[in-house]
C-alpha cells in the first residue's frame, strides 16, 4: 500500500476511532480503561476511574492532527506526492550533476516521508495487536481481583502519570506549532516552487536541499518526543496491568500476514467513514 493511503487512513482512523464502536473494541489503552474503570469502581468510588486514566493513557490524536494541519491541511498529501523529476524543457539541458541531484534529493524525500508515517502512526491509539504482550496481560487483569491496597497505589501513582504525560504534550504541541510547521511549510514551498525557476534549476535545488535537511531535523526531533509519549503511555499500562516488557511492535517488525491484516482494517476503516460521512 502507498504512503499517501497509509496516511490518508491514518486520518481516517482517527476519526472513526471516536465514532465507531467497533473500532474500539480494538483499542488497546480504550479497551484496558474501560475494563480497569469498570473494576475499580466497584471497589472504590472516591474518584471517577474512568476520568483519571483518561488523562494519563488517552492519546489526543485529534488535537495533535489539527495542529499539523493548521497552516496547510493538505501537507501530507504534497509531501507524498512531491518527488522531483526535471521541469519540462530541461530535460535536454540537463547535466549528469543535476540528475545526480534531483536522484539524492527524491532518495531523502522518500525517507522523510517513511518517517513522516511513522510519526503520524505514533499518534494514533495502538491496536491490541501492535503491543507486544498486550493482549495476554490485559486478559489477566479482566480475571484479576482487585483491592484497596492495589488501587490506593495506583492513586497515588496517577498524578506522576499525569505530570508526565501533560509535560510530554506541551513540548509536543509547541514543537508543532513552531519549529516544525515553520520548516515544513518552506520546504514544501520550495517543492511546489520548482517548476517556478526553471532557469536557475542548479540553484533551486541546492535551496531545497537546504530546507529538506532543516525539515528533516525537524521531523527527527518530533518523532523522538512522540516515541516518549508513546512510551509513557507502556509504562502506564504496564503498571495498570502490573505487567513488564510491553513493547510497540512498528510495522516494520510486523509479518506479512499482520501487515496485510492492518492494511486490511484501513480499508475496512475507509469503507465506514464514508458511510459516517453519509449519516452526519
């Protein structure tokens, strides 16, 4: 499957995930919420379970995606369709050094892009699936007994949680909204301004080389603090299942059949949005 359809259902699963019931179902940190609240509250009801873990496992993929989208919506779709080829009526002009630019130029590009996916994948809700020892010790927890000892803990545990988990989104929203969109919206810029300076293509290309590599710094920047937003969010879980060694499985380490299966349930995902979109 391409990128720009892995992305573009990215986005679509985002908003399924708040409409489809279904879905949810498959929701890994939804799906242990729901259960530990349900639980808990049998026990204790000093506080609303439900409410608490929410501030500390939801991941606000709504919030993060409007914030990528603020200054061009459409951002994802050029950066996957914005590989460079030689403008019309340069192609018999052109030198062996400019080709050998342009093809390191679009080598990059794909890279940035793979990493750019990525990076939006980090901010969905992982499935069951896509944490490895997930599913085994959430089924313990469902059979678990719980006790005022283990949930006096896991209260006093919360508000570390949660520290951590509002710090994490802060940096991650204010890089968004600043560095990042900046550099992001002059390289692509630059790339949609190519076929714009035709006579001086040696020159363009060594501006967009430029941008793409701040962008890239950018990008790898952001995607080292998503991962440890992404990782709070193991550490919580583990410590709500009182389970260790959960891990995110990325889709590079997934089998074929997994992979087909993910792609599969995008596809699936895409077929209910629109029917979602038929409704409202």
């Amino acid at each position: 499957m391409k990128l720009f359809l892995y992305v573009a259902l990215s986005f679509l699963a985002m908003i399924i995930q708040v409409k489809s019931d279904n879905y949810k179902n498959l929701l890994a940190y939804y799906s242990l919420i729901d259960k530990f609240d349900e639980k808990a509250k049998a026990i204790d009801t000093s506080i609303n379970w439900k409410d608490k873990l929410q501030e500390v496992l939801s991941i606000p993929t709504e919030e993060i995606m409007n914030n990528f989208k603020k200054t061009n919506p459409q951002w994802v779709e050029q950066l996957a369709s914005a590989f460079i080829s030689i403008p019309p009526g340069q192609s018999s002009t052109s030198t062996k050094s400019v080709n050998k630019q342009i093809k390191s130029l679009n080598e990059n590009h794909k890279k940035l892009c793979n990493t750019v996916y990525s990076m939006v994948m980090s901010t969905m809700e992982p499935s069951f699936k896509q944490i490895s020892g997930f599913e085994s010790a959430y089924t313990k927890v469902t059979t678990k007994n719980f006790d005022n000892f283990f949930l006096d803990k896991v209260k006093a545990k919360l508000p570390t949680f949660k520290t951590t988990h509002d710090q994490l989104l802060a940096k991650i929203n204010t890089n968004i909204n600043g560095v990042f969109v900046r550099l992001r919206d002059d390289y692509v810029n630059k790339l949609n301004s190519l076929n714009e300076h035709t006579s001086s293509l040696p020159n363009v290309l060594t501006e967009i080389k430029a941008a793409q590599d701040k962008f890239s710094v950018a990008v790898s920047k952001l995607s080292q603090d998503l991962k440890a937003f992404a990782d709070g969010a193991i550490k919580c879980a583990e410590f709500l299942l009182d389970a260790k060694n959960l891990k995110f499985k990325s889709n590079n380490n997934l089998s074929g059949n997994e992979l087909k299966q993910l792609e599969k349930k995008y596809e699936e995902l895409f077929g209910e949005f629109q029917s979602l979109l038929k409704k409202d």
